[in-house]
C-alpha cells in the first residue's frame, strides 16, 4: 500500500510516522528546498512543543468542537511519549508549556524526526509542488517537470496563509475551490493588533513589555505581557482575545496595570503622596504609563487621583484593525470540517486526508498549534 504525503509540515510528518509505523510505502512531496521551515519559526520563538494540563483542560482551547475528538485521539502525553521514543526528552515550563530540554535546539529536533522517518524508509522529494490530485492520482510540479504517481492514500498537510516564506502560501486555496471543496477564507489568527494611540507615544515607547497586566475584551479576559509596538499591541493576551476582537471589533481592549491593587488602593497611595509624580512612583507603574498621565491626561485630570487611578486600571485602547494576515502566527479559516469525516477525509475524496493549519480551526500560542498539527498528523496517518 502506498501514501503520499504533500507538504513537509509537523501535521505531515506525524502523518508519514503513523503511516510507516502501519506497513505503508511512504513517499513525501514538498515544494520548498527543505522540510519543516515554519516549524523552525517556530524554534525561534519559544518552541512550544505542547502544554501540560489535563485534556479537559487542553481541549477547552480549541475553537471546533471537531478539534477536542482529535486530540483525544492523540495527547498532550502521547506526544511527550513519542518524543521519547525517537529521542527527545522534554521538561514542562513554569507556564506549562511542553519545551524540548535547553540542549536539544529545534534544528535538532526536525533533523532527528526526519532521520527517524528516512531510516524506516520514508522517501523525502523536494523542490515538488502540487499541482492536481483526484482519488487515486497526484499530480505534481517538480524541477524536471510533471509527474503524475498514483496512491492508495494521500494526505495534504499543505499549512495556511502566513508566513509564506517558509512555503505557507495557501496558494492550493483555488484548487480545492475548483473542485467544489469549501474553504473558509483565511484571517489572522495570534496576531498583533494596529490601534489609535498617537504615534509620537508609540514611537517614543515601542518594545516596551507590559508584564502581568490584565486584558479584557468584551467580557473575555486575560493576563499576561503585553508588548507596544510601533503600530499597536500584541502579546499572549492580546492573541487569546483575537477570537473575541474579531467578533467585535468596535469594543476596545482594556488594560489593568496594576491588576494587584483595586482602585481605592491606587486613589489610597496617589493621595497620601506628596504630589501625583511621587504616587506614581510608588505604583512602580512602567514609564509608558506615567508618561501617559503627563501628557495625554488634561491639568484637571491629572491632578484628580480618581482618574489616574481609572486610568491605570482601565487604560482603554481602540483597535482599528489586524496585522496583515502574512505576519500572524497562525490563521483562522480554511477546509470547512464539513468537507471531513471523523478521520480527516475528504468526503468527496475519500482516500484524501487533510491535516493541520489548512483546515478550519485556532488555538491560542503556547503548544496548542503544534499539538493540533500532531494530532491531526495522527488521525491520518493512522487511519
Ligand atoms: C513565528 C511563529 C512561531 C510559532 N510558535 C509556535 C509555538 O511555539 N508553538 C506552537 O504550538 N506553534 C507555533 N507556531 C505554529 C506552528 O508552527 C504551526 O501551527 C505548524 O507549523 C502548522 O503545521 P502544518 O504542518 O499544518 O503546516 P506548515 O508547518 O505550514 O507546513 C505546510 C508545508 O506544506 C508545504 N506546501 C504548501 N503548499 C504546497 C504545495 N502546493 N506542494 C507541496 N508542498 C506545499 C509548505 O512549504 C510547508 O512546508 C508558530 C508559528 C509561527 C509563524
């Protein structure tokens, strides 16, 4: 029985794991020079390989309900135990989230995944892009032209639509909608969001981290760092509430900084001091935050401990709109679950499994992205 698998992905690569573990000739197409670049991304940031956490817990972060059958069929821990198994211990951070141990760097960690998968005699083919596929067929563009190859099982892991250095250019989109299989177009998912705080403020305090602050929007809320930017703000709370900020975008975000003291401790500590520099001093609140009060806050305002303390506690920011979609972390959209059976297929290609970002659902940063990958790798591969 033979799988071909397009795209070199982590969602792919488990596929091809599972496929060769049930006896299957595997072979995987990819159009970029090498395997796993957005994974690599993602070892430039914090390399969230999972998170810790019960799977109640874990699949409560998914937003399709399709997500939580698929993840139980492959956990938090089975992805710890695997790991293992090919090599790569990991350690639970403080945050809980899953890391590779501090001596094995993410290179380390695809290139030991990718010989594992060679020496059970997974064929890799590079610099090859799909092209066409129909039920037993894929056609695929590679340097020395067309070739067609026929399959028994096929499985795009083809990623979304950010990032699309590393290959992610969602770029099949028309394919699928040439062959009747919806899509749900792609949005900017764990995303910075541009705001209308002036630009000299910005400019002046762009990179400055905002740690422990509460975020709310519309009801959701959040803590966490928050980051300015020339542009606006991003940061785990701000990418959790991306969902929400889609929903209702007019709603501002508001920021608690001071999420320790309520606002009769902070009107307490402003008035007992000799003037509001000195209060606001003492509330070790950030420059970016004080410098606000000097400047942006009228002689009456400050000068009224009441509105500084509302200020800090309720620091309310407009967002105009998303970063472009190219620099999220992830996306929202894709092939609608409709377009699924419980095991990835396609329903109108039925020996056509989908896996990964270019299907249709989100989950915050912090391991709950790769997991997804894994797991949908998973289900195909096993299947
Ligand atoms: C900056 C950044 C940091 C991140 N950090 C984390 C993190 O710490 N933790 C976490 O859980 N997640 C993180 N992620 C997200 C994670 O990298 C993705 O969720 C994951 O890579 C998605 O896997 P995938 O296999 O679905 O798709 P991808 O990794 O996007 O792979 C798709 C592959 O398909 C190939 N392809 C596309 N079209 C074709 C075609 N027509 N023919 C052949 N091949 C094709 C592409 O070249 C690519 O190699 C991060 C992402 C970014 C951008």
């Amino acid at each position: 029985m033979k799988t071909i698998i397009i795209g070199a992905g982590p969602a792919s690569l488990m596929a091809a794991t599972q496929a060769v573990k049930n006896g299957q000739e595997v072979l995987v197409f990819e159009k970029m020079k090498t395997a796993g670049r957005k994974f690599l991304v993602a070892g430039d940031g914090g390399f969230n390989l999972s998170h810790n956490g019960t799977i109640d817990d874990f699949v409560s972060y998914y937003s399709h309900i399709q997500m939580t059958q698929i993840i139980k069929r492959f956990k938090n821990d089975d992805l710890v135990n695997w790991l293992k198994e090919i090599g790569i211990e990991t350690y639970v951070g403080s945050s809980g989230k899953i890391f590779p141990i501090k001596e094995i760097k993410p290179a380390m960690v695809l290139n030991t995944w990718l010989d594992h998968l060679k020496d059970q005699g997974v064929k890799f083919i590079y610099n090859a892009s799909l092209e066409d596929f129909n039920n037993n067929q894929v056609f695929i563009k590679t340097i020395s032209g067309l070739v067609s190859h026929t399959f028994d099982k096929l499985v795009l892991g083809l990623g979304a639509a950010s990032w699309s250095k590393t290959g992610s250019d969602a770029a099949w989109v028309s394919l699928f909608e040439s062959k009747n299989i919806r899509v749900i177009p792609f949005q900017a998912s764990n995303a910075g969001v541009n705001c209308n705080l002036p630009i000299e403020f910005l400019k002046q305090f762009q990179g400055c981290v905002f740690k422990n602050v509460i975020v709310t929007h519309n009801g959701n809320i959040r803590m966490g760092e928050v980051l300015l930017t020339e542009y606006g703000v991003e940061g785990a709370p701000i990418y959790y509430l991306n969902p929400s900020i889609r929903q209702n975008s007019i709603e501002p975000i508001v920021i608690d900084f001071k999420p320790n003291h309520s606002l009769e401790e902070i009107i307490d500590v402003l008035s007992k001091s000799k003037n509001v520099s000195d209060g606001l001093k003492k509330l070790k609140l950030p420059n970016a935050i004080i410098t606000w009060c000097k400047l942006y806050l009228s002689k009456e305002e400050f000068i009224d401990s009441e509105k500084i303390a509302l200020t800090i506690k309720n620091f309310s920011i407009t967002i105009t709109s998303f970063r472009p979609i190219d620099e999220a972390i992830s996306c929202c959209g894709g092939v609608s679950w409709n377009e699924l059976d419980e095991d990835l297929r396609l329903k109108s290609f039925p020996s056509v499994h989908i896996v990964g970002e270019m299907v249709d659902w989100e989950a915050p940063t912090g391991g709950y992205l790769l997991q997804g990958a894994f797991a949908m790798g998973y289900v195909a591969g096993k299947s």
